[in-house]
C-alpha cells in the first residue's frame, strides 16, 4: 500500500493506451485534479484504471470521447470514467460485474474474456469501495469507481 496520486495515475495509464487511443481518432479528456490522493495498491489500481479505459475505448465510435474525472471528499476518491458509445443494453446491465460475461464489440463483434469488470469490482471491494456502471442519459455509459483514501 502507497500514496497515490491519482492524476498520475490516470496520466500512465492513459500514455500505455495511447495507440489505441490514436487509431480510433479518440479523444480522452481528464479532469483530476493533481491534489487528490490516495492510499492503495498501485499496480491493481493501475490495471483496474486500464480495464476502465479499455472497455470505453472499446465500445466509443471512431472520433469518439472518453471523459475521466475524479474528486475527493475527504473520506473517499470517486473516479469516474464516461464514453459515448451504445451504453449497456438492459439484459446486461446486472451481468457486467459477473465473472466471464462479455458484450460484443461493436468494432469487431468479438467478445472480451469477461473479466475486466469482474476485477475493477474486486479491485474496488480490496480498496473498501464500490464500482457502478450505468447508461448515459443520451448516449454513452459511466462507470463510477469510489475508492476510501
């Protein structure tokens, strides 16, 4: 366990996305302030961050945005993560934290190994928080990452 910054954070995690990032013409914009810490471990936050960002660049259209933001209160960080891709269908929407369940990318039509979000939650249960995700209310998801300090 370590402190963190969470700026930091974001921004490594972030430069090991970037190919990605460049060949769907997509836009991150993040908006965390350099003051926010926190204490965790930093390499599972680090891959949970990771799999946040991958599953937005995953199902965000070509020239797309991707949006982080974070803030504290104090007693808690909440990181937020929003695409504006085609949000979570209903069907899915009490699946997605399951171990082994995957929508299909809408780039490929593939699925992932469904353990992406499985983890973040895990990840989120290491650090005393919680992990959310829900649809946008035009087009899009958010999935919001609360974490104690």
């Amino acid at each position: 366990i370590e402190n963190i910054s969470v700026a930091a954070l974001a921004k490594t995690v972030l430069e090991s996305k970037q190919p990605l990032l460049s060949k769907k013409n997509l836009t991150a914009r993040v908006q965390i302030p350099d003051d926010i810490r926190m204490n965790g471990d930093s390499f599972l936050l680090h891959q949970a961050m990771g799999n946040l960002i991958q599953n937005a660049m995953d199902f965000s259209p070509n020239h797309g945005q991707i949006e982080l933001t974070a803030h504290t209160d104090g007693k808690s960080v909440t990181l937020t993560v929003e695409d504006n891709g085609p949000g979570i269908p209903n069907y899915a929407k009490d699946k997605v934290f399951d171990r082994f369940f995957s929508l299909k990318r809408p780039d490929s039509g593939k699925k992932s190994t469904g353990l992406g979000l499985n983890f973040v939650k895990e990840v989120a249960m290491l650090h005393n928080g919680e992990v959310t995700l829900e649809n946008l209310p035009e087009k899009g998801a958010r999935v919001t990452l609360i974490l104690k300090v």
